[in-house]
C-alpha cells in the first residue's frame, strides 16, 4: 500500500493591521472597533458606573443590585431632587460616620421639634441692629411632648414615679431665674 502526504502551502493571513492584537476574526474586531469609537465620544466614563462596578467586583454588592440601581438611574430624569436629597447626608459624603444620623433626621420627624419655635428679634450685630429667626424651646411644650411620648419614663426621671415628689419639684424652683 502507498501513502501519500500532501503538503499544503502555508496559508497567508490577511493583512488587518489596524486591527492587530485583538481576539475574534477580521469582522469581530472591526465591530469591535466600532463599538470602541462609539465610546469615545464620551472621554470620561460615568462616576456612577464606576463606582457600581467597582462595588460589585470588591463584593459589597450583588450584579442583579448594580444591574438594578443602574437601570433606575437610567430612568431619571438629571437633578432629581430625591437624589439631591439623599446625596446631602453626611456632608456630602466628606463625613460618613453622619450618614446615618443624618438620613433617619431627614426621613422621620421627632416629637420633641414641635416644642421648638422661630421667633423674630432684634439682634445687635457689630453695632447695627438686625431682625433675626432664632429657634426656642418652650419649656412647656417639651415637657408635654415627652410626657405624651414617654409617660412611665417621664415619671420615673422628673419625680421618681412618686407624684408627691411634684409639688418638692415645684417648691424647689422658686428661687430659680427663668
């Protein structure tokens, strides 16, 4: 029997020097390149999806989250003013030890804020007089406040939980200037 070896020519590649060092065929890298040049129109990429993908990819949060969150901010219309809003805790972001405090003040009201008051009086400022909103607590109003909040606390912190000690309170306060 006779064996026969055919030996093929090398095959020449296409010369696509322009698209050298990129995976995929000729048409791959050329779309690829298209889609490249799509981009940069826009110089610098979106803080925003930077910091989810980066966020995604140290593990703080899940693909579906960021997938989401950039869909929703997507839709937005630019300034919105919940975004605003959100974007003032804690500074701005230059203090986030504040975040947390500075969010459940924004989104809950205290009872305790009823019993303050602006009131307009004049002001000696370097000399001139001005009129100017200072905030007051009415003294009254708190004590009500905390009270109808808290009875049993406010009870036991004002008069030990023991009404007699009420008027002692009062008796004590006589000599007191305000």
């Amino acid at each position: 029997m006779s064996s026969c070896v055919f030996i093929m020519p090398p095959r020449r590649k296409r010369n696509h020097a322009e698209l050298e060092g990129r995976s995929g065929g000729h048409l791959q890298r050329a779309d690829a390149d298209e889609g490249a040049r799509a981009w940069a129109g826009h110089a610098t990429h979106s803080q925003l999806a930077l910091f989810l993908l980066t966020s995604y990819l140290v593990g703080s949060v899940s693909l579906p989250f960021i997938v989401q969150v950039a869909v929703l901010a997507y839709r937005e219309p630019p300034g919105h003013p919940d975004l605003k809003w959100i974007s003032g805790f804690g500074g701005g972001g230059s203090s986030p030890n504040t975040m947390r405090r500075d969010m459940f003040h924004r989104m809950c009201t205290f009872g305790i804020e009823s019993a303050i008051y602006s009131v307009r009086l004049p002001v000696k400022v370097f000399g001139l007089v001005r009129w100017t909103e200072l905030d007051i607590i009415y003294p009254h109003e708190l004590f009500a406040k905390l009270y109808a909040s808290h009875p049993a606390e406010f009870a036991r912190r004002m008069f030990d939980g023991k009404p007699e000690n009420i008027s002692k309170f009062w008796d004590s306060q006589t000599e007191h200037p305000n």
